[in-house]
C-alpha cells in the first residue's frame, strides 16, 4: 500500500520532467556550417525540437513549426531544431530542410551531446521551450496533427505582452 | 520469483521517489542543492513468453514459459557545468528453482530454471552467480560542459567526419548502446575544435528487445583517437581525424583521413562534402596449438563525397563512395551488431533484408546515388525520385554467391491535403526496387555471364502510410511490403542459414506488415499489427527467429503475426504500454543502424516514468 501511495505520489507531481530547470547550454554545428549556441537566443522564446530524417512524425510536424517561426519570429520567438540523424546522413538532412523551405535554424547532434542532456531516451520528435527568463517551461514528446495549436499557446504566454 | 518480481517493482517506485523528495532543481530556499538539477528516467519493463507447439505430432512439448523483469534506471544530477550519472540494468527471469511449483518437477534431480541469463561460454561471469538475476551498472559518467572546454571521464559517444572510421552513437529505438568508455576531452571555439578520446568499447548487455537469456559478456576493444576542425570562414570546414583500434578479435586497425566541407556556394546553390580516408589494419594468423604463425597487413581506403544543389522547388543531392577493405567494426555476436563505425551507405532502408551485412554494408564497394526532392508549391506536395548504382565486390554466401552490381531506383509522394477546419488528411508512401546483377570474375578479368543476367536477386519494396485527423481523434494506417526474388538456374543449398540448412530454388520471400491506429488527443492510442512473412532467414535460428516462438522448423513455410498494443500517455512524464499477441522476428533499422529482434508470442509491458 505505502509503494502505491508512493506511485501515485510521484505521478501527481508536476507533469514536466524538466520544467523549471535551468538550462544547460549547448554548441553544435548548424547545416550552414556555423557553430550556434542556445545561449545566443538567451532573452527570446527558445523552442528547441529534436527531429531525425527516419521519424515519420518528425516530417509532419516540421511545416508546422515552419509556420509558428513565420508568425512568432518577429515577436521573439526562435525555433531550434536538433537533427539527431548519424553522421553519414547530414547530406539528407540538408536535403530534407531545403526542401521544405525550413527557416528555423537547424543544428547537427552527430555525436548525441544535445540528446544526452536533453532527451537522453532519443523520444523523436521532442520539443521544449526555454522561456526568457532562461528557464524550460514546457515539454511535449511526440507529434499529432493539432498540437501546434499546444505549442503555439505555450509560446505565446511567454512572449512579453503588447 | 514472486519475491523478485515484488523486488522489481519495489526498486521501479522507490527509486523514483527521491527525485520528487529533495526537489534540487529549484533555486529557491531550503534545495539541498540549490541550482542543481536531478533527472530520473526509470523504464519498468515485464515480458510473459508464450511457446506455442510447433508441431503437435512430435509428442514433443514446447519450451515451458518464463518471465522477464527488466528495470533500467537512469540517474543524471547536474551541478553547474558538471553532471554526474549512471545507468543501472536489473534484469530477472522466471520461474526459477526457489519457486516451488518449478522445484517440484525436479523430484529426482537437481532443479535446473527453465531459462539461466548467463551464457554457457564462461565468459567473465562469476560463477556462483544467480542464473535467474542479474544486475548490471551499464554506464557511468562525469562530464564537464564549459563553453569552450569540456571534458567526460566514464561513458560517452564520439563520431568523426560522416562516421566513416568511429561513429558510436547510441540508438535507444531500437535499444543499442554501444558507448566507449574512458575519456575524452574537447576545446571548441568558434574556428577551431580539437577532441582527444581513448577508451574501451561498452556495449550495453541487458536489452529491452532482445531475449534475456544466455547473456555472453563479450571481450573489448580499444579505440583512442583524435579530431581536429578547423573554419577558416563561416560555411568551410577543414577537418583531419585519426584512430587506432585493437580489436577483440585479434586484430589491429588505424585509419587517419580528413575532410573538406563547404556550403553556400555558387551564391547559396550548392553545398559540397568530400572525405578520405586511409585503413590498415594487420591480423594475427594462429596455428592449430594456438602458436602466433604471423601477420598480415591489408590496407585499405574510403572515399566519400556529397553535392547538394539547391534551384528553387527542386534540390538535387549527389552521393559517391568508394569503399575498399573499409570493414564495418562491430561486436562479435550473432544477433546484435553493434557498429563502432558506420560509414555512409547510399542505401536506402526499405531495401534492407535480414542479411544486414551482405545487403547494405558491404566492405568493398564504390557506388553513386542521385536524389531529386521537388516541392510543389500550389499543392504543397513533396515528390521524390532516386536512382542508385554501385559495384559491390564482395561475395555474400547465401545471399549473392557473385560479385555483383544493383541498381535501385524509387519514387515517393508526400501530400497533406487539408479537408476543413480541424480535418486534415495526410498520405505518404513510396516504391522501390533493387536488383542486383552478378558480376563474376574470370583469370583475372571482369566479365559479366550473360546467362545469370537477371537471374540472381532483387528486392522490390513499397511503403503506404495514411493518415486522418479530425479534431481529437487521429486514424493512421501503414503498410510496408517487401518482396524478394531468387531466381537462380537450379536449386541451391546454403549451408550458411543455420544448422538445419536451408534449399531454395527460386521462390524469394515475401515480407508484409500492417498496422492500424487510433489516437485520441495524442495520448491515447490503440493499434492493431498484422504482418505476414514466409522469409526463411526470419525463421533462421542465428536470428533468433521462427513463428512465435516456434523453434526453427525447417518445414515452415510462412506464418501471420496478429498483435495487438494499447499505449497510454496520460500525463507527460508517464508512458503505458501493453502488447500482446504475436511479433514476427525480423530487422528493424533506424538511422541506418539495423539489429534483428526476435520473434514473439505473449505479453508484454513497458512502464516509463521520468522525473
């Protein structure tokens, strides 16, 4: 009885497993070549999206996202998104990203840095948003059609007001 | 085995507990640890295998059923730039001879459990060790993350260039986690990077897909290299590696190579890739009494390059490779290839058979792959064509006796179509074929044999994934289908397929999987699987395969496998997952990594907690 009180316990606490944490900052290789860091978006709404050219959803999801930067980008808002693809298939994922016309940045995960601190169990797609205050106040592991009304609402309780 | 089971699930919920308890993530007054972050991901999983009769004739019973407990727990606290964490498998099978109802069949004898996790090979287990539980700390790491040094003693990951000489990346989808474990230490800025590692291979024992049972501890190898990159302006990249391996089958290996990257040229039309690299690596040859007789150095070299074009609606990709005696460096082991490299293979993964080896990783191989995707702004539809060409150079006994050359093109559609507010219809899917030719050399000269033109082996693939949204509630269904041919002049009998050997002539196989799936506000989802195989390596024993868990017939012909799966995320750190039926065996690919997983009959369960 005292583990299930216990299990239940655990369960009824907040739903987020890393809201309200700090964030760790990160340097990866953007398809442009560039090194970016998250900490260059410090102040802005960072959503960060982890994607993989092999995950079917990831695929949907992304002229979602292409669509909230189009709209929230002026108003603060950076998308990031992490391909967690090997090594040997950054030439897909460049392809993959020109074809859809993606404006986000996209960052290379080639060694799994980002993925150890962030998503250690590979979920794909999995999004966070990192708030100006430089803290993560949303979560969300996986993708179906709707949930860009989701993140949209978490973005934009974020961004300042006005 | 009660009593662990209880064990089990007291170590899931306790374990758990503290994260909540201590609350170290809130810089706020009373944290232990004020600015810390503690992070708990605990995944409790439980498998009741069924063995059906394979052949009710034989008078011979099925295997008894047994239990799995896998518990993993993962444990990361983050202190600043420091974190510190570990991975701990447990892992218990049942029943065992402390339950009295197994004891009791061994009246006259000593109880023997049904199934033991430890393999018969003597390799590194203790001996007076439990047959039925074992523990196992798979990772360990210390890591320091500051903005331009950052070092990890412990477990950790490394990939250089397009991973043609180390690329170790874990792959928990298909749970493979092969890390090194040692140290590494980077400088990164933003025009140079430096990386150092050394370490032995680590890969992770106790598997969430795979079959608990005769687990083998397998010997390491050793890999230490380095990695230097420089960017002289943004979008050119200058990189040089090099590594060394002492393999744990005796063999010795360095590869030193470099690469030039540069994107945005032509006014942002076009990005190149070019990397090479040169092998060699020198094998100890042993007599009959185990006395060194010798070397033997082979070198070797790989080449890889990649153009991609960007005009507009079109984007043109160009791979080519040139592979020579630039082997695949994996674990030994019969059904878990865990690479420590994996080169760029051009191939695609619908075209992958259960001969991972022979099919798309070949050592020997030079080959060119043309990718036009095109964008159709009006309709928002993505077209996809490919063609694909190489020489492979490598014979693959039981699967291509020659020498041969494949071509493969595909073709692929991706269309959302917007029905009404709230209602949207997506439908993807795509069609393929390989075929590969054979090519046999003859005194020294190539020369191709007219008679075996198209008589050797292909693949033809298709792919169908439709989805329909309306509101909360989301239809999927996906449908793959792999068919391949053999058509050779008489029949043949590889002795390579098993110990029972396999014949065929030219009947090929034929690999079908379906799935349908209902979801409800994205936490809920409800599917149902058939699939269907006559595939004779899926019910070969070195993959662990057969129906069900059928042990290998030789007789069978094809089997269908129904499943059914309930997966239930009802709060976003909670995931429940229930299946139960029948799993054919098979490969599953993610990324270009490929394992096979076993064939299976019963339930199993999946619990996944993350704090």
């Amino acid at each position: 009885m005292r583990l299930l009180s216990l299990f239940l316990a655990a369960l009824l606490l907040p739903a987020s497993a890393m809201a309200g944490e700090n964030v760790t900052d990160l340097t990866l290789k953007s398809i442009d070549g560039t090194t970016v860091s998250l900490s260059d978006y410090k102040g802005k709404v960072i959503l960060v999206n982890f994607w993989a050219t092999w995950c079917a959803p990831c695929l949907k999801e992304m002229p979602k996202l292409n669509e909230l930067q189009a709209e929230l980008g002026d108003k603060g808002l950076q998308i990031i998104s992490i391909s967690a693809d090997d090594a040997k298939d950054q030439a897909k994922v460049k392809a993959t990203t020109r074809r859809m016309k993606y404006t986000p940045k996209v960052l290379l995960d080639t060694e799994a840095k980002a993925l150890e601190v962030y998503n250690p169990n590979k979920d794909m797609p999995f999004t966070f948003i990192i708030g100006p205050d430089w803290t993560i106040a949303h979560e969300k592991k996986g993708f179906t059609e709707g949930d860009e009304e989701k993140l949209k609402h978490w973005v934009e309780e974020l961004l300042p007001k006005g | 085995m009660h009593r662990q089971a209880l064990l089990f699930a007291a170590l899931t919920l306790l374990a758990a507990a503290p994260a909540h308890a201590v609350q170290l993530g809130q810089p706020q007054p009373g944290s232990v640890l004020p600015g810390a972050n503690l992070k708990f991901s605990n995944t409790f999983y439980y498998k009741w295998n069924h063995f059906l009769d394979d052949n009710v004739d034989d008078d011979i019973d099925p295997s008894a059923d047994y239990h799995e407990f896998v518990n993993r727990l993962r444990a990361d606290l983050e202190i600043g730039k420091f974190s510190i964490g570990t991975q701990l498998d447990l892992v218990g099978i049942g029943p065992g001879c402390e339950d009295p109802a197994w004891a009791a069949k061994f009246e006259d004898g000593e109880c023997e459990p049904p199934r033991t996790l430890r393999g018969s090979g003597g390799l590194g287990w203790e001996p007076d060790a439990s047959p039925t539980f074992l523990p196992r700390l798979e990772k360990v790491w210390l890591k320091y993350r500051g903005k331009n040094v950052q070092f990890e003693i412990g477990d950790y990951y490394a990939a250089f260039g397009r991973g043609v000489i180390l690329s170790m990346v874990k792959k928990p989808e298909i749970d493979q986690d092969s890390s090194l474990l040692g140290g590494r230490f980077d400088i990164q800025t933003k025009r140079f990077d430096f990386t150092a590692l050394a370490g032995m291979t680590n890969p992770q024992e106790v598997s969430m897909e795979l079959r608990n049972t005769s687990i083998n501890r397998t010997p390491f190898s050793v890999i230490a290299g380095g990695q230097m990159k420089f960017r002289p302006v943004d979008g050119w990249e200058i990189g040089v590696h090099g590594a060394g391996y002492d393999l744990e089958v005796e063999e010795k290996k360095g590869a030193v190579g470099g690469y030039l990257e540069a994107n945005n040229l032509a006014a942002g039309y076009l990005d190149l890739f070019i990397e090479g690299n040169a092998l060699m690596s020198r094998q100890v040859q042993y007599g009959d009494g185990g006395e060194v007789l010798g070397s033997t150095l082979d070198p070797g070299w790989a080449f890889y390059g990649a153009a991609t074009g960007y005009f507009g609606a079109v984007t043109l990709t160009l791979e080519g490779k040139s592979y020579r005696n630039a082997r695949i460096l994996q674990r030994a082991g019969p059904v878990v290839p865990l690479q420590y490299n994996l080169p760029p293979t051009l191939e695609h993964e619908a075209s992958v058979t259960e001969a991972i080896n022979n099919t798309i990783q070949s050592q020997d191989v030079h080959g060119w792959k043309l990718q036009a995707d095109i964008w159709l702004l009006p309709t928002d539809t993505t077209l996809f064509a490919s063609f694909a060409n190489s020489f492979d150079g490598q014979r693959h006994p039981g699967f291509n006796e020659e020498r041969q050359i494949m071509i493969h093109p595909q073709v692929g559609i991706d269309q959302p179509i917007h029905l009404a507010e709230g209602k949207s219809l997506h439908l993807a899917g795509d069609v393929g074929y390989r075929h590969d030719f054979p090519w046999q050399f003859d005194e020294g000269h190539d020369e191709h044999v007219p008679d075996q033109f198209l008589s050797n082996f292909g693949v033809l693939h298709f792919r169908a994934d439709i989805g329909l949204t309306i509101g909360k509630h989301a239809f999927e269904i996906v449908s793959t289908y792999r068919r391949q041919h053999w058509t050779l002049e008489e029949e043949v009998c590889f002795e390579s397929l098993g110990d029972a050997g396999y014949c065929d002539s030219d009947d090929g196989w034929v690999s079908v999987e379906n799935a349908v799936s209902y979801t409800f506000m994205g936490k809920y989802t409800a599917a149902l699987h058939v699939d269907f195989t006559d595939d004779p390596l899926v019910q070969n024993a070195t993959t662990n395969g057969a129906p069900g868990n059928l042990h290998y017939d030789q007789g069978f012909k094809s089997s269908a496998y129904i499943g059914g799966e309930v997966i239930l995320k009802p709060i976003s750190n909670l995931e429940i997952a229930i299946f139960g039926g029948s799993q054919k065996a098979g490969i599953v690919c993610t990324g270009g990594a490929c394992r096979t997983v076993p064939a299976f009959t019963g339930v199993k369960s999946k619990v996944t907690v993350n704090f």
